[in-house]
C-alpha cells in the first residue's frame, strides 16, 4: 500500500497513529466527531480523537498467483463494509 500526506476525506482508507501504534482503519464523520472503522466487521469502530493521521491510501498493490499484479488507485470510498452504527 502507498500513502500519501494529503486531507483524507470520510470514507477514505488512512494510516493513523496514536501512543506510537499504527492502525489501517477506514475514516467516517464530520468536524470534531470522526470515527475510525475497523475493516473487519467483528470490531467496533472508536473515535479518531488523540489519532494522527500520518497518510491517505492512494495506491494498492498486490500480487497474485502466476505473478500477475493487480493494482488499484484510491481515494475511493470502501463498499464492502456497511458503514452503519451498529
């Protein structure tokens, strides 16, 4: 994964840190109530309050069997989790 240090936008992946631990989580909310989403769905999501973001995922890049890469460029917003309150 590549990030950048650039504003994230709600529902955009970011790389944040906080007490010297990092975390890929997924950004949602408004102006003094941003949330921080846990891809997997078993986690709740907590508030980013006291979180730096330290970068917005802009580049994906995997390989697969056969040594294909397949790659994806981001900003984009996550639609495999609902981002519903539970």
């Amino acid at each position: 994964m590549i990030f950048e240090d650039r504003m994230p936008m709600p529902g955009q992946a970011v790389l944040a840190i906080k007490d010297g631990e990092q975390t890929f989580k997924i950004l949602k909310g408004d102006v003094g109530r941003y949330e921080l989403w846990p891809l997997n769905e078993d986690y709740d999501p907590f508030s980013a309050s006291g979180f730096d973001i330290i970068g917005t995922l802009v580049l994906r890049i995997r390989y697969l069997d056969g040594g294909l890469r397949d790659t994806r460029e981001y900003p984009t917003h996550w639609k495999f989790r609902s981002l519903k309150r539970r």
